[in-house]
C-alpha cells in the first residue's frame, strides 16, 4: 500500500488525526484527507525510531518522484473549469486558519493580490522554465513566502498604477503556502473563466454584503476593470 485517501465529512483537524492513525497502522508512505470542500496531504517518515508526518503542497503525479512535487514548468500546467470550488476551499482554509487577518474582505483583497502574482509569474515564465509560484516538498515556509513577496514587488512596479507603493501581502507565511499549494497546477491565464471575478464572489457569499446591500471590492480590482 503506498497512500491512503480518507473521504469523510469531518473538520480539518479531526479528519488529520485519523488520517494519522491510519497510516500509522499501514505500511503507506502518504495520506489524502477529503471531506467534500477542504482537503490536505499528509508525508510519513520515521526518525530516530519514531513515526513523524508532515503536511506537503500535493501528492507526485505518475512518475514523479516525491522530492520533484512543486517543480512545476509552465508547460505542465494545466486549464481547470472549476475555479469556484478551488477558491472556496481556500477561503474556508484562510477563514480558519490565518493569524492575524479574519474578516472576509480582507482574506479577498490578500487572495486578489496572490492571483495577480501567479498571473505575472505565468506571463514572465518561458514554456520549459520552472515558475517561481510554486512550493516544493523540501521548501520551508518562509522561503516559499519569500519568492512570492518578490513576485509581488514586481507587480507592483509594472502596475504602479494599480498597487499603492507600500502595499504588501500580509498574510502569514503558512497561508501563503497553503494558496500557492492549491493554485500551482493550474494555467489562470488561460482558463475561460474570469479567476479575479470568481475569486471575488466566492468571498462575497460569506460576509461581503453590507447592510444597505453594498458590497466591497478591492481598490485595484476597481482600477484594473476601469
């Protein structure tokens, strides 16, 4: 047995552990927690004795080995048709989990800003070239969150008309693993789909309506659409 996949309507939490257990009791190197939104992958590896696990960005694709997770050259990305449901599983993973930011609308602005970095970084990269928006299962999050806050300076500097000068991602650097582990397979500049408009509406759903009716949208969304 080389992987286990749990599908069970179960929070993220309770759905590890016994993910956990089950690998501990098999002979399975990797782990698949799904429960219909949310869904994580888990590594085993034995040290000094012990079973220790360790979440990482995916599971290899056929002949691939573990250590080639994340090295993704633009030409293996590939179109989806249901940016909804990848952003919604975001947006329950940041809702409950980020230090530091909570409130819908500004989970949305972050969001907006990391589509626009992975966007850039798929018109900059050459068709053979590994991309820079991607994490690998032998990086450490705050290298990952590094590579993609210098994605953004650039950006900001080739859309200085959009992004305020000192404008930043501020979302902790787990959260920013946990966006690029779950975009990084997929072509957004070429899928027929609008990604910022489902990206925004996805956050809408939850807690973006005002009183009046009103409804936030991003400065630079604002910008780019006029």
């Amino acid at each position: 047995m080389y992987i286990i996949v749990e599908c069970k309507k179960k929070n993220r939490n309770d759905g590890k552990d016994e993910l956990k257990d089950y690998l501990r009791l098999s002979k399975a190197k990797l782990g698949v927690w799904f429960n219909g939104e949310e869904r994580l992958f888990i590594r085993k590896y034995e040290k000094n004795g012990e079973i220790l696990f360790e979440e990482i960005p995916n599971i290899p694709k056929y002949q691939q080995r573990l250590e080639d997770i994340g090295k993704f050259r633009k030409k293996d990305l590939k179109i989806t048709y249901n940016l909804k449901t990848i952003f919604k599983t975001i947006r329950n993973h940041l809702a409950g989990n980020t230090k530091g930011v909570t409130r819908d609308e500004v989970l949305a602005k972050e969001l907006i800003n990391l589509i626009f970095c992975k966007i850039y970084d798929e018109k900059n990269t050459r068709m053979d070239d590994i991309l820079e928006f991607r994490i690998g299962i032998d990086e450490l999050p705050n290298q990952v969150a590094t590579r993609i806050k210098n994605i953004f300076v650039k950006v900001k500097n080739n859309y200085d008309d959009l992004f305020e000068e000192n404008e930043n991602i501020n979302l902790d650097d787990n959260s920013i693993n946990y966006v690029v582990g779950e975009l990084q397979n997929y072509y957004l500049m070429e899928t027929e789909r609008d990604v910022i408009a489902d990206a925004f509406e996805t956050f809408i759903g939850h807690a973006l309506k005002g009183e009046q009716g009103q409804f936030f949208t991003p400065r630079n969304v604002i910008k780019s659409l006029v």
